[in-house]
C-alpha cells in the first residue's frame, strides 16, 4: 500500500510539475523522459525487486558392501545345492553385476573382504575381484564394521551391504563384537543389510575345531626349550578326548610329532588353551605345527592347523635347576644371573619328597640338558635310578653344580649313591 501513494505522488509531481514556457519541445521531452525514469526507479527501489535461480546437486554418498573371506565360508551347505557358502556368494554377485554397476554409476561403491583383517576388493564394471578360496582363519565381523567406520569416516554412508555366514569366530584384539559395532552406524543412521550363506546352526549341531592364537618364540637356541602356545575353539564334540599334536620339522619335508596333550571339552564354544614344548638341538630354521587331527563330522578341517616357523640359533645352553622346598635365600639372585643370558635356557623345579615332578625321570636322562644345578635338595628326594641316570648323563659330558648346604654332599645323603663317583669330594655316612 506504501508503495502505490508513493507512486502516486511522484506521478503527480510528474504531471503537474512546473511549465516551462521558454523550453523547446525537444527540451520538454527530455525532461519527462527523466522525471518518468526516475519515478521508474524510485517504484523499484521500493519493491526491491530479486531473482531467485534453483540449481539441484546430487550429494555424494557410498555404499559399502562387506564380503566374509573367512575359511568357514568354504563350508558345503548353501540353499539349492551342495555349492559352498563362497560359491553361492559369488554367483550372488555375479547376478547383482549390472545393478552394482549402475549404482556404481550414480553413487560411490567399496567393497571389502574380511577375515582377520579387512581389505579393500577391486570393483570393475559391477564385477568383484574376489579372490580364488576363502581362506581367513578368523571371521571378524565387528571388527570389519569398525574398519569401515574408520575407513570412511567422513563421508555419507548410504548402507552396509554385509554378505557372509554370519558367525564370528574372532581372537584378540579382532574379537569386537558385531552389536558394538552396528551402534556406530545407527548413530549415523546408516542400515546395516545383511544377506545370510548356509544354513543355520546351533552350536551342537556344528562340528568344528579351531587352531588359533599360535604363540611360538621366534627365536630359540639351540638345546633350549621352545614354549609353544595355542588356543584351542571346540563345538560338537562335548566330553570327548581331543589330542592336541606338535609336530616339529627334524629334517627337510619331514614333520616329527615332539609333544601331544589331551583336551577334554566340556562345554559347546568351548574355548580351550593348549602349551607344549620341545627342545631344538641343531641350528636352522624349521617349520613348527600345532594341530588337532580332523575329527568325524567336521565340515571344515582347514583350521585344525596352524604353521609357522621358528629359528634355532647355534649356542644355546640347556639347564636343569633343581631346588628344595622352601628354597635358600640366594637361589633368586643364581636365578637372576643365569635368566640374563639369552642363550641359556633354564627349567626351575621345586620340590620335596612329598611333592616330586612326574616327569623327572624324563628330565634326567642323558642329553637332555648340558648342565645339572642341584641346590638343598637331600638324596632320599631322588630315587636310585634317578642318580644312576644322573651320573651317566655327568659322564658323557653334561655339568653338575651341587650348591653347599644342610642337605647337599654328605649331610644330604650323598654318600654311597651313584652320584658320588662324580662328585669331587670324598663323603662318608657319619656326616649325614
């Protein structure tokens, strides 16, 4: 309404305006001309006139499909078939090829594989470059989602796309559990679509033992003993003896068994520790192998195993520490001397009459160790056989230290026993 007086008025002021009598024409004309423009002007001014142009954008986004690479995939149970899990993933994949290359086409498409870690998949033409067999040890679904997070941070993600089994089977530090995992992306309100391979199982239907977390020294001397652990994932085989083998390579191509124990699962899921040892006597580098032998019923048997190699370094020396209970106040610091070379390795043993280690006739046969430490330990611990074999290993080279004490030399009762001979002292009976 302002602005209609307003243009009122000045187009009063236009027409009514002084005359100018002496002016020409021409003169007249130019005058309205400008009265008008700036009355033309003034109008606009005042509606403040805009112009307004729309442009659409397309926001970018990504869409992120997760494949499982994992070995559980090669399990024969897809729907329609006696095809793999593996198998029928990627003929799902190959029917999705033009639909994938179209939203390749409008969108950002990754692909990554996951097992025990996630890596990126090429995508070609709506083609993904899977690789030949899954063959993952672990099937790190939380971690993978993480992964994704981590790795596209940042950016819009339209949905997760997650093809595979849908059983974690993960150790630390890749063990987050997928639920963790999926929080995150409902926060940024990005879908998690699953698209699930086999059949479903119930943990007592599915047969399965599991070699993981293989912890072997990398480096070991020479007759020094290699600490080799494991853990051991058991379903279906609840109340059943499992042997647990360590196989060791003593000559090219040729897996010796060194050590085997005894798991008795006692629940489904069961996730069980195993620890064996051996010790190497001749330098080189050798395969080392902890397995369970494939067991009936089992679906997939490529995880009964785990390899890996060890270097045995020229040098080493074995030793056998024998101490009484409790033990003397210097043992910590003979302890922390000998514990300060690498290249001797050294096995503590505590023990009376009442508590005696089973395996010590093992541990006192000839060649085991290149040196014997016998602290307060009295005769009447060891058994005459045990002595025998004690002064035999002495006499084909092995050292023997017997520290002084109340139950050592003669007042331990080592007069008349078979180790006498290679003591360097003379001992009677009185003294005992």
């Amino acid at each position: 309404l302002l602005v209609a007086a307003a243009a009122v008025l000045l187009f009063g002021l236009l027409v009514v305006g002084p005359r100018g009598g002496g002016m020409t024409r021409g003169r007249r004309r130019v005058l309205l001309g400008l009265r008008l423009g700036g009355v033309v002007l003034v109008v606009l001014a005042m509606l403040r006139p805009t112009l307004v142009r729309t442009e659409t954008r397309k926001q970018s986004a990504t869409l992120v499909v997760l494949v499982d690479t994992s070995r559980s995939m090669s399990v024969p149970d897809a729907l329609g078939g006696r095809r793999s899990r593996y198998e029928a993933m990627r003929q799902a994949l190959d029917a999705a090829r033009e639909e994938l290359k179209e939203l390749a086409d409008q969108f950002e498409v990754k692909v990554y594989a996951f097992d025990s870690e996630t890596r990126p998949v090429e995508l070609t033409d709506g083609h993904v470059r899977l690789p030949a067999q899954p063959e993952g040890d672990q099937t790190a679904i939380g971690a993978a989602l993480a992964d994704v997070l981590r790795l596209e941070a940042g950016k819009r993600l339209l949905g997760v796309v997650l093809l595979g089994d849908g059983a974690q089977r993960a150790y630390a530090p890749r063990d987050l559990a997928p639920q963790t995992a999926a929080v995150g992306l409902r926060r940024l309100g990005c879908p998690l679509l699953t698209v699930p391979l086999g059949q479903s199982r119930g943990l007592g239907q599915a047969k399965d033992v599991a070699v993981g977390q293989l912890l072997v020294d990398e480096n070991v001397f020479a007759s020094n003993e290699l600490n080799v652990a494991a853990e051991v994932r058991v379903n279906g085989f609840t109340n059943r003896e499992l042997p647990v083998r360590l196989l060791f390579e003593t000559a090219p191509g040729r897996m010796e068994l060194v050590a085997q124990e005894i798991l008795h699962p006692t629940a489904d899921g069961q996730l069980l520790p195993v620890a064996a040892r051996y010790v190497p006597e001749t330098p080189g580098q050798y395969k080392v192998t902890l397995e369970v032998p494939d067991q009936p019923g089992e679906l997939v048997t490529t995880n009964n195993r785990m390899s890996t190699f060890v270097n045995v370094l020229p040098g080493g020396l074995g030793v056998l520490f024998l101490e009484g209970s409790p033990p003397r106040v210097d043992t910590k610091f003979l302890r922390r001397a000998l514990d300060a070379s690498p290249e001797i390795g050294v096995d503590y043993l505590s023990f009376n009459k009442q508590t005696r280690p089973g395996d010590l006739d093992e541990r006192l046969k000839p060649g085991r160790y290149a040196v014997y430490v016998i602290g307060n330990v009295p005769a009447g611990t060891f058994t005459r056989a045990q002595l025998a074999a004690l002064a035999e290993a002495v006499d084909r080279g092995a050292g023997l230290v017997m520290l002084g004490g109340f139950h050592t030399f003669g007042p331990g009762g080592y007069a008349g026993t078979p180790l006498a001979a290679v003591l360097p002292i003379r001992m009677n009976r009185l003294e005992e």
